[in-house]
C-alpha cells in the first residue's frame, strides 16, 4: 500500500499529493473561515494571500516536476532514435 496519490500518469507521486492536501487545507480554512470559532477554538480569518504563500510554491514544484519528466521524455526518445517535431530540412521553395 503506497501513502502517494497517482498523477495523470498512473505513477505515484509525492509532489501531486503535497499539492492536493495543501489545496484540501486550504479549503477547510476558507469553509471554516466563515465562524469566528468552532467549540472554543479561535479560527483565523482567510486571508488569500497567506493562502496563495503557501500553495503556490507547492503547486509550483508539481507542475515543474511534470515538465521536467515531459521534457526528459522527449530528450530520450530523441536520444533512443524517435523523430523530432522539427524539421531540420528546410522548406521547398
């Protein structure tokens, strides 16, 4: 039993799960938000831009991380002997 969740890819990973718990958390704040406390306990209000501190950097390593596989995925298959997007002929006139 992995603790991961799977990305788009079918894989686990760290990154996508980081980013789905802080969003989760987020999210909790913004519904809770809206009591200014619940069985004693003092919430803060939301504030966005404590919330964006703290998913942007997260979502930021997620999506990095896919472009990172994506462009290192193309470079092996470039590598392997796949084709590349580019044409390296120029065009007929």
């Amino acid at each position: 039993m992995t603790l991961w969740l799977k990305n788009v890819d079918g894989k686990p990973s760290s990154s996508f799960t980081m980013m789905i718990i802080s969003f989760v958390i987020i999210s909790v704040w913004l519904a809770l938000s809206i009591f200014e406390s619940v069985k004693g306990l003092q919430i803060r209000p939301f504030n966005g831009t404590d919330a964006m501190a703290y998913f942007a950097p997260i979502a930021a390593l997620y999506y990095g991380r896919k472009q990172q596989e994506k462009a290192a995925g193309a470079v092996a298959s470039l590598v392997s002997g796949g084709t590349s997007t580019e044409s390296t002929t120029p065009p007929a006139p």
